[in-house]
C-alpha cells in the first residue's frame, strides 16, 4: 500500500513538473516595423544635408562632451540629482520593472507552504456509524494553487507586453534626462543673454541720464532748446522703463535656472557672456534613418507598439481552454501527534478545464479593443517619427540662419556704434544738433540688443538640435537608468 501510495504521488509531482515545461504556442501576430517615412536626406536648403558628416556626430557625443563650460557641467549634474521630474521618471521605472515582475512570475508555478486543520461535526443520518461524531484532521505540506498551463501562450504574451511597456518606461526616462539636461543649458544661455541685457540697459540709463544733466544745465542758461530737453528726458525716461524690463527678465530666468537645479539664486555662478564657448557648436547630424535608433521617445513609441501586439495574442488565447493545476503534497493526520508518522503521507492533484461557450461576447470585444489600440500604437509610432525629423529639420534651420544673422548683427552693431561715436564728436563740435545724437543712440541700443538677442537664440538653437537629434546619453558607455532583474 505504501509502495503504491509513493508511485502514485511521485506520478502526480512528475506530471505537474512535466505541465510546467509545456511550452505553449503564440498567437500574437508576427511583429512587423512600420515602414518608416523617414527622407533620404536633410532638407536641401540646409548645409548639413549637403555634409552630415562635418562636425561632432551625436551617436558618441554625451552631454558632458557637449558642455563645455564646467560651472554649467556642475549645475547639470545637480539638476539630474535633485529634479523632481527626472525622479518621477526613474520611480515610474521602477514601477513599470515591478509590473513586469509580477507578471513573469505567472509563467511559474508558485510553490506554498501549507499548515492547517479542519473540524467538523457528522450528523449521525451522515455516518456510517448511526453516531453523529466530530473529525479533526491536521495537514502539513507543499501546495501549488491555480497555476495555468500556458498551452496558446497566454500568460507568455502577457509577461511580453509587460517587460516592452517597461522597456518603454525607460526610454520615456532617458527623454526626460535628454529634456532636463537642454532645458538647465537653455536657462543658463537665456540667464547670460538676461544678464547682458540689463547690464547694456543700465549702461545706457547711466549715460542717457548723464546727457539729461547737461541738457538741464544748457537749457537753464539758454543754450539749448526745450524740444532738445524734452528728447533727452524722453530718452532717459525710456531707458528707466527697459532697465525695469531687464531687471525682471533677469530675475525670472534666475528663478528658473535655480528652479531646474535645485541651487538657491543667490549661490548660482555669475553668468557669462553669451559671445563665450559654452557649448560644443560643431554637431553632425548624421543621416536621417539613425533618428530611428537614437530617439529615446521613438524606441519608446515601438516598445509600446510591440507591448499592444502581444496584448493582441493575449486576447486570442482567451476564446481557447485554459488548464490550470492545482495540487499538494504532504502529511496529514487525525492526531497532531501523529502528523509525521509513517503512513502519514498525504497528497492531492485537481487539474480544472475552462472552456469558454457563452460570455456575452466579451472576448471577442476585448480582442477588437486590443486591435483598435494596436492601430493607434501604430499612429503614435509614426507620429513620434514624423515629429522627431520635423524637430531636426527646424533646428538645423534654425542653426544655420540664426548664424548669419548673428555675423549681419555684429557687422550692424560695429557700424552703429562707430556711428555713434562719429555723431558724439560732431555734436560736441557743434556740427549736428542734439537730436541726431540722440537718434544715434537710440540705433545703437536698438542694435546692441539685437545682436544679444540674436547670439542668444542661436545658441539656444544649437540646444535644441542637441536634443531633437536624440544627444545626451551614450548607451556604450552610459549605466542605464534601472535594471530589469
């Protein structure tokens, strides 16, 4: 009895071990790239189309290579430090790995230890006996409860669509690193640009204010008209208000720089000139295609393509049986005492089929919704690829035209303040009237601005190609932001 009672339990135990490496088949569809609408080549009317190969190319270039100014390196790095949203992304990460665990661990059984007892009492119409009677049985053993046989790959799917949305989490993270790291770089050149502003607008304030003194004195004594007054008070009155425009724009970019990097205002380093070499300005952008490869928001977009295919499986294996198993094994007796006791041995196989016959058709809506939310993975892909070349695109345009017209601005500049010179030394030769001066002034603050204003945008658009080509990170020599194990 004995002998049989082992053959028996150690079959049930094989044949669960046996249903544990079944593996089952998938009925996803075959996984197909979207044909992408990606161009040959750049926009013609940019230079880089013509060359992509001149410059610093992105696929090697980290953003501590692109940084060049290393009071700038340190803010960066305190920002990927202390940045809520950049820990958002990464806690999202860890989330999503979690998620997947989870989901894994369907493709095993779990094994559980069991302890318990049961009580009852038979009524004597129940008992063989004719005396109604209580039982008490005590069990100790190993279970496994409710475990699926992944016959049509069900759960396999499932486990897929689970670790390509975690694969997606991750590349979301590494795009919100790309964005924090150009958004302190584009604070820093704006905070510079800020601070060139207001210190040429104070500049201007003191000497327009100068002049008005001399006007006031000229005019006491008769020299001077009061129309030349009343220009010159214009003017100072003017540049009081554009001080005041400075002033705040200043403060605000001071705020957001702090905001970003999590360094209070008052500790942050004191701005350069926009006309230093903050940041690596030689960039290659390489051949269109390789956006595919770099992007982290277009891999993301395809991992959740990919995740929305394996839900399509998922939702077919759902109109097939589904076999789970549920079995233990053990000791049980009617007397603790006893529970090891030889002849104690105790165990228990319960496979269970489910056929689905009538569900009002839920199945069948859920494999459409999952194939209606495969077409829009599919949207969202192309869409991310479309904008991804759209961004690249602008930026090289940006680069190139910002550049030629930061040179017609400093040639503007040069000009108008020779000009302004020349006009000051006629006026105080009395040669030109007082308002001609004043009108060369007003050139020359007006074209001192402009070439700020120009020099700053052009380096913020060398940021923005930075980012839109996908820089930031180098996956050979960069740790990635969460493991999946």
């Amino acid at each position: 009895m004995k002998r049989t009672l082992f053959n028996t339990s150690a079959l049930a135990i094989s044949g669960l071990m046996m249903a544990v490496l079944v593996a089952g088949c998938s009925m996803k569809p075959a996984y197909e790239r979207p044909d992408s609408t990606a161009p040959a080549a750049w926009p013609e009317q940019t230079a880089a189309s013509q060359n992509p190969g001149v410059g610093v190319s992105i696929s090697v270039l980290d953003w501590q290579d692109f940084v060049l100014d290393m009071e700038l390196r340190q803010l960066v790095d305190n920002a990927l430090e202390h940045n809520h949203d950049l820990r958002e992304a990464v806690l999202n990460i860890e989330a999503a790995r979690a998620q997947y665990r989870i989901q894994r661990s369907d493709r095993l059984p779990g094994i559980d230890g069991q302890a318990g007892s049961t009580s009852q009492r038979i009524p004597a119409s129940l008992n063989g006996t004719g005396d109604s009677s209580n039982v008490t049985t005590y069990q100790v053993g190993l279970g496994v409860t409710a475990y699926e046989l992944d016959l049509f790959g069900r759960v396999r799917d499932l486990s897929e669509a689970a670790l390509e949305s975690y694969f997606a989490t991750e590349e979301a993270a590494r795009a919100t690193k790309i964005s924090l790291i150009a958004g302190v770089i584009q604070a820093y050149i704006s905070r510079a640009g800020a601070q060139e502003r207001h210190d040429l607008t104070k500049q201007t304030f003191e000497t327009r204010q100068v002049s008005l003194d001399i006007i006031s004195k000229q005019r006491k004594v008769g020299s001077t008209s009061d129309l030349d007054y009343l220009e010159a008070k214009g003017l100072a009155e003017q540049a009081q208000a554009d001080l005041e425009v400075a002033a705040r724009e200043l403060a605000q970019t001071d705020n957001g720089l702090a905001l970003l990097t999590g360094v209070p205002v008052e500790q942050l380093p004191k701005p350069k000139g926009t006309d230093n070499r903050i940041i690596q300005e030689q960039l290659a952008p390489g051949l269109p295609s390789e956006l595919l490869t770099r992007r982290p928001d277009i891999l993301a977009a395809e991992h959740r393509l990919i995740a929305s295919n394996a839900n399509i499986g998922a939702a077919r294996a759902a109109f097939y049986p589904r076999i789970t198993l549920t079995g233990s094994f053990g000791t049980a007796s009617g007397d603790l005492a006893d529970l090891f006791s030889s002849g104690s041995t105790a165990w228990q196989f319960m496979p269970q089929l489910n056929l689905p016959i009538f569900n009002y058709g839920s199945n069948k809506a859920n494999l459409n919704l999952n194939k209606v939310r495969n077409e829009i993975s599919i949207v969202q892909y192309e869409k991310a690829i479309e904008s991804a070349f759209r961004e690249v695109a602008d930026a090289l345009v940006d680069r190139e035209t910002f550049a030629r017209e930061e040179n017609a601005r400093k040639a503007l500049a040069e000009s108008s303040s020779h000009s302004l010179q020349l006009s000051e030394a006629r006026y105080r030769h009395g040669v030109d009237s007082h308002l001609r001066y004043l009108d060369a002034q007003r050139r020359d603050f007006t074209n001192q601005l402009g070439l700020i204003q120009t020099r700053t945008q052009r380096q913020i658009a060398l940021v923005n190609l930075f980012r839109a080509l996908g820089g930031g990170w180098d996956p050979s020599h960069t740790e990635p932001v969460a493991s999946v194990d």
